[in-house]
C-alpha cells in the first residue's frame, strides 16, 4: 500500500523481511569496503584516515544488531548517516570536493532512497548536501587546506573501485529485491481487487441487514456534540421521526433524550472519545406520539490509518419491553419490601395513625402512584353510612386532596350507577382495578375530569367489617396491575387491618386495665394478686395493707404464708386450695388471718383464677369481718338477753301486780268489814309490792342506758374512782362491819367516769351482800399486771361463787339465791358496761 511515508513499493509494510535482509547484506558490504579502504590507509601510513574510518564502521555494526531487532528504517538512517560523516571526513583531510570519495554521495543517495522514508531520504540529502558545501566553500574560504596525496592515480582507482563495487553489489540486492517485492505487489494488487469486491458485497449485505433489522445504527462525529451523520431507517418506525428529520436536525437525539439521562449520555461520548473502545448505555428517547421508549446505545469510536477519530459509529437497540419487565419485576420486589417494612411498622407503633403517612410514602414509592390514599367508612348522625379521606401521600408534582370537601362525608351507596361493582368489590373484601379503557360510562367521566390513567382500590377489614378503603392513583401511566402486586397491597391492607384492630383492642384492654387498676386500688376491699407457679404476691391494694399491717413494699414478691405468716391455720389455707382446684374459685370463705403485729383477726375470703401476661394468677379479694363477728356475737348475747329479759320481765313484773291486784280485793273487803288493822297491812303489802315494781323499773332503764348514754371520756386515777364507789356503799359496809382494802399507787385509766363508779360500786355492793357467816369480812380493790397491760380487781372472802356459776350470774335478773335482797341486774350492768 502506497502512502506518504513509503516511496516506492520496497517500503511497504508487506516487505519489511525482505528489507530488513538487503539492509543486512548492504551493512556487510559496507564494513567490507571500509576493510580494504583501511588496509589501503595502514599501508600507506594514513593513520588519521584510518582511525575515521575504523570509527565509522562502529555505528555500522550497531546497525546490524538494531536492523536485526526489527527496526530497519533506524538501522538504514544509521548507516546512511555514518558513511556520509565518513566520506567528508576523509574528503576533508584528503582533496576535497575532487576527492574521489565524494562518489559514494549519488551511491549513499540511491541506496538511501530504496530503503528509507521519504522525509528520512529528504533529511539525509540535506545532510550531504551541507557536506558538499563545506568541502566547496570551506575550501574557498580557507577553512581547510585540501592535500594531494602521493601515488593519486592507484588511490583513486582503489577506492573508486570499492565504491563501485559496493555500489554495484547494493543495487544489484535492492534490484532483487524491487523484482521480487512487485511480484508481491502485483499479488497483493490482485487480492486487494479480491477483497475491495468481497468488501462491497459485505456492505451491501450489511447494509440490507441493517436496514431491515429491529436494530438502529447510526454514525455521529467524533466530538462531544456527535452530531448525527447517519441514521438508519428503523428509527421511523421506533419513534416516528423520518431520517430526513434526524438528518435536518443533528442535534435531535438530544432533544428527545429524557433529561435525567442527558448526564448519562454525555459521559458516554466522552468514555467513548478518550478509550475509543465499546460503550454501553441505556436511557430514554420520547417517541413523536409522546411514549418514552428505552435503548440501549453500544458505540465505538472509529479510527482511520493514523489513529486519528473519524466518527461514532454505534447500534440503538429498543428495550423498552425488557425493561418494562425488569421495572415490574423491581416494582413488585419494591412493593414486597413495602409492604415488610410497613408491617414492622405496624408492629413496632402503639398508634398505627402516627406512621400512617411513612407508610403510605413508602407504598407510593414502591407502587410508581402518583396519589396515594385512605379513606374512613363511619355512621353518619342520620345512620346513613359514609366515607371521608383521612390520610394521603402525592408524589412531587401531584396536587394534594386531603382537603377537597368532594371527598369528605361521601356516601357509600351500592346502587350509585356504575359504582355497582366497585362496592360489590370492596364490600365483600375484594380489590377494585380499573382504567378509562376497561370502565366506560361513568368511570370515564371520572377519569377525565381527574386526569387519572388507573386506579386501584383495596378494602381495609376490622373485625370483618369493611372499615375504610387504601387506594392508589396513577395520573400518568396506565399502571398495569400483575396479580402478585395486587396480592401484596391486599397484604398490605391486611396488615393495616390487623393493626387497626390490635389497636382497637390494646385501647379496649388498656382501659379495662385502667378500670381495673383504679378499681383495684381505690377498692376498701382488701385484694391480693398470687402468681400461682411460685406462690408470691404480684400486687396488692392499699386496704390489703392497711388489714394487713404490710406496706405494698414488703408484700410484693414475697410470699403471703411462708414469708408473711398471714395464714394464721394452715388448714384455712389447705382448703381453699383444694376448693379452688375443684370448682375453680372460692366463694366467701370464713378464715382467720395473722396481722403482721401478731393479732389474729377473721376474714371473709374470695379467689378466683385470671391471667396476666399469660402467666396463671389468682385474684383474692377477702374483708375484715372481726369487728362485725363482735357485732354478731353482741348481738347474739343481746338476742339471748332480751329472751332472757322478756321472760323475766314477763315474771317479775308479772309478780307484783299480781300481789297488787290480790290485795287491792281484799282492801274492799276489808272495808266492808272494818277490819281497820287488816286493812293496813293489806296496804303495807301494796306498797312493797309498788316499790319492788319501782325500783325493778328504775334498774332496767338504767341497764337500758348503757351503751347508748355515754358520757365524755377522761383520764381518771383509779383510786378516785373507788373512793366515790366506797361512799356510794357506805351504809350497807357499815352494817356488815366489812373492812375494805384500796391499792395505793393504782394508775389512771381514760373512760366514761359515771360509768366506771357504777362498776365498782355494784361489784363492792354484791361482794357485802354475799359475805355470808364471815367474821371479819374484807373486800380488796387492787391491780395485777397480765403482760404490759393492767387488770383491775374487786376480790372479797364472802361465799363466793361456784365455777360452773360464773356466767350465769352476768345474766340478766339472775340470782343464785332467790331469797336474796335485789333484783339481779346489778351484776349484768357491770358486764354490759365494762
């Protein structure tokens, strides 16, 4: 191939063996020729121009090595040069530009010529051509002497005939080689011929195969605009623009490149500009019907011989269905992960309204919706079912609806004309997916004036009821909706659902737990919670503590027998575990309790079993009835009282009338007859029996008074008040001659002073009365100590009284001794009163 670096067909690439071999034959015959020039030097004592010439055979020999590693055009350059040197060298010293030297300049030129570069040919007869002048004119100007040699004629025949036959020898090689390298030529011509028409075919081939592919190739300018040079015909069909478009406008591919690709596309002609190797890019292209289509752009910069860009030539494939399949294929692993990460929400938020808004960000992201939303269904005030939006999610650009009265207090109506099967739909729990195409009729109206492309509603179930909805509008793709995706947001719903209805519940159970904890600490009935697999105490109220003695401290955790002692018999506690375990709980159960001072107290218990953490309790709740058992026991001892006292008032009363009346009958008759003495003694017998019925009345409404007339309490020394119990006594102490003995150093006690001295006074009063036969009677007033506390006593050596007597003389009216002075009340007051 010829080129401007190549002058004749010896330097074509194809040859570069066969030069390489002249070179080397060329080279020898030069160091040959300078063998017999410098044995010509050493004979004739020539030692400078030996010397020159022994120099410049040294670069020739460095040729043959660097000729022999393959870079023969320095190789030739070298040896040119260095026998050019030579030949002046030796022109210098020797005649000049009549030395016969100078001869090898044409043969240097000739040689040079066939082997080298032109522009290496055109330097090197440059080079002898400064050589000729400086052996002219340096000569002329005197800036060299020329020398004849001796013996000039055998000389100049000796190294004409060397350069001759150099000459001769190198020519006769490169004419070889000029023969045999246009052989190769006219071959190679042949081939090229072959291959230029093999070449045509395979364009046209190519060309027919692009032309009629899915493929678009084109071929833009090797610079950053890449401006469009050629496109194929595929692009009207792809995107609806015509060549003669594109042509008319070489910038249009960047016109119809979406703009967040444009960066892309950029740094893809710059990588392809600096590496000029294959690059791949995908972006989008809007067609002219205004669809954004995918490609996906392979180019490669093209070079022509001396690496310099020619142009971008690439291939524009379409794949837009790939990735509408892998974007589907993304959506769906998108929504997937949506809906995971919006049920770990749901389970981590104690109100799923808090997060709602992330939640729905996160399904609209995922989705590609433009609008995202829920909507409530309520009973309005008139029981007419409605619906109102309550929460949304727009993506940028969209214009927001949560507050668009058209979309509040909306009512849910199955027979709305064409809504028919969306409530259907979403009433029996089903998804509603619709489009402007698939709904006509009033679902186009609606599409139209909202600008939506698709729609897609899902029913939100609380406890089986259809609760709201959560849907998801598109305004600028028709969605295509897979199944799978439905399926997820149905989950999606699901979960939402679930959440609602926890929440629902945790609101329900949290306000019972309120109730219950208000209930169970602001109770006055004691309450115990007893975990059952270790026994101890969970919680307990405050009335447990203030029955109990225990602060909530140090009964919590521990347990309420072997710990606190409260089961005062273990037999209590035996059954109500087993009644517990055979019926399940206990019903009032009468028991005794230990305070945590000591004192034992009577209980009314109740157990029921109950759960709290899933963990099986019991809930005890019991009362302190001890004060109500005294009550009971009170009033028992009253009832019997006043069986008692009715009886006997019934008796004793009875008595004295009847003595009254009987005598009253004989007083007539005793005046009738004026039997004045007897009728006196009628009249005796009528006023003791009146004084008797007195003084029987007076005592039982004093008894009467006790426990209902008290008076105010007050701190009095004991002694005080058996002094004044002593006077009150006196006469009938006197007349019994009975000695009394009082305490000294007695304390005081706090109570009802009045009462007290009617105590004291009555129990001195029957001590004197029953001192029997005793000859020095004597009655003690004195104290005993039983523990910390005093007990006072009243103690006398009368008669005294039989064991199995000693409750019966506190009864009412009871007297050992009928015969006896008094009525018998005197020592039931005592009892009543202490």
């Amino acid at each position: 191939m010829y080129d401007s670096g190549n002058p004749n067909p010896i330097a074509s690439p194809l040859n570069s063996s066969i030069i390489r071999t002249a070179l080397a034959w060329i080279s020898l015959s030069v160091l040959s020729g300078q063998a017999v020039v410098m044995i010509l030097f050493f004979t004739s004592g020539e030692v400078l121009e030996l010397l020159i010439t022994a120099i410049a055979s040294l670069p020739i020999l460095a040729a043959l090595e660097i000729n022999r590693r393959g870079s023969t055009q320095i190789a030739g350059g070298v040896v040119s040069i260095s026998v050019t040197v030579m030949v002046t060298l030796l022109a210098t010293i020797g005649a000049g530009i009549r030395d016969v030297a100078v001869m090898a300049y044409p043969a240097i030129l000739i040689l040079a010529g066939l082997m080298l570069r032109r522009d290496t040919t055109a330097y090197l007869a440059l080079l002898i051509v400064l050589c000729i002048a400086w052996l002219v004119f340096g000569e002329m100007l005197g800036y060299y002497q020329p020398e004849i040699p001796q013996q000039t004629g055998v000389r100049q025949f000796l190294i004409m005939s060397t350069i001759l036959v150099i000459t001769a020898f190198a020519v006769q090689v490169l004419a070889g080689t000029i023969r045999n390298n246009t052989i190769a030529l006219n071959h190679e011509l042949d081939e090229r011929r072959r291959v230029e028409k093999a070449l045509r075919e395979a364009e046209e081939l190519y060309r027919n195969m692009v032309e009629r592919t899915s493929v678009i190739t084109y071929r833009d300018t090797a610079d950053e605009e890449s401006r469009n040079i050629y496109i194929s015909p595929q692009i009207t069909d792809i995107l609806g623009y015509s060549q003669s478009e594109w042509m008319n406008d070489p910038m249009l591919w960047l016109k119809i490149t979406h703009p967040d690709d444009v960066p892309r596309v950029r740094a893809m002609i710059r990588d392809c500009l600096s590496d000029g190797g294959k690059t791949v890019c995908e972006y989008r292209m809007i067609s002219k019907d205004g669809e954004w289509r995918w490609f996906q752009d392979e180019s490669v910069l093209i070079r022509d011989e001396n690496g310099d860009p020619q142009y971008i030539h690439g291939v524009l494939i379409d794949i837009t269905e790939r990735r509408k399949a892998e974007q589907k294929v993304s959506q769906r692993e998108a929504i997937l992960s949506a809906v995971a990460q919006t049920t770990q929400q749901l389970i981590r938020a104690r109100n799923w309204r808090d997060g709602i808004n992330d939640i729905l960000k996160l399904l609209g992201e995922a989705t590609g919706a433009s609008h995202v939303y829920i909507f409530e269904n309520f009973t309005g005030g008139n029981g007419e079912r409605l619906s109102s939006q309550r929460y949304e999610w727009t993506a940028p650009g969209m214009t927001p609806e949560l507050d668009n009265p058209e979309y509040q207090n909306t009512p849910l109506i199955s027979t709305t004309p064409g809504l028919e099967d969306w409530y259907t739909n979403l009433s029996e729990g089903k998804p509603f997916y619709g489009s402007r195409k698939q709904y006509p009729g009033y679902w186009e109206k609606v599409f139209d004036r909202r600008g939506l492309k698709t729609l897609l509603d899902v029913p939100i179930f609380v406890n089986g009821a259809w609760w709201g909805t959560i849907g998801f509008d598109d305004y600028v793709n028709e969605m295509t909706w897979s199944q799978a995706e439905i399926d997820a947001l149905v989950a999606a719903a699901g979960n939402l659902g679930t959440a609602i209805e926890r929440q629902l519940a945790d609101n329900a159970l949290r306000l019972s737990e309120e109730k219950f904890q208000l209930a169970f600490h602001h109770t006055h009935v004691a309450m115990a919670i007893n975990r059952v697999k270790d026994s101890t105490l969970v919680d307990v109220n405050n009335a447990f503590c203030k029955i109990t003695g225990y602060s909530r401290a140090e009964a919590i955790g521990r347990r309420a027998g072997r710990d606190l002692g409260i089961w005062a018999d273990m037999e209590d506690r035996n059954a109500i575990f087993k009644i517990l375990e055979q019926q399940g709980y206990v019903d009032e159960y009468r028991g005794r309790f230990r305070r945590k001072n000591g004192e034992i107290r009577i209980g009314l218990l109740s157990v029921v079993k109950i759960s709290i953490g899933g963990e099986a309790c019991q809930l005890y709740t019991f009362n302190d009835i001890t004060q109500m058992e005294q009550l009971l026991d009170e009033l028992r001892a009253k009832n019997e009282e006043l069986q008692n006292f009715t009886y006997t008032v019934s008796h004793d009363l009875k008595a004295p009338l009847v003595t009254i009346a009987g005598f009253l009958g004989y007083l007539e008759q005793d005046a009738r007859n004026g039997d004045m003495d007897r009728l006196r003694r009628d009249i005796q017998r009528i006023n003791e029996a009146a004084t008797k019925m007195q003084r029987l009345l007076n005592e039982l409404l004093e008894l009467s008074r006790v426990g209902r007339l008290m008076n105010a309490p007050q701190e009095i020394p004991f002694e005080e008040i058996a002094r004044e119990a002593l006077g009150l006594v006196e006469g009938r102490l006197k007349a019994r001659q009975v000695r009394v003995e009082v305490e000294t150093g007695l304390p005081s006690i706090y109570g009802d002073r009045a009462r007290l001295v009617e105590v004291v006074q009555n129990l001195v009063d029957n001590a004197a009365k029953f001192m029997g036969d005793q000859a020095q009677p004597l009655i003690e007033i004195g104290m005993k100590r039983k523990g910390s506390a005093p007990v006072f006593f009243v103690r006398d050596n009368g008669i005294g009284i039989e064991a199995g007597q000693h409750e019966r003389i506190f009864g009412l009216f009871n007297k050992l001794d009928t015969k006896s002075e008094g009525t018998g009340i005197g020592l039931a007051l005592v009892k009543r009163i202490v």
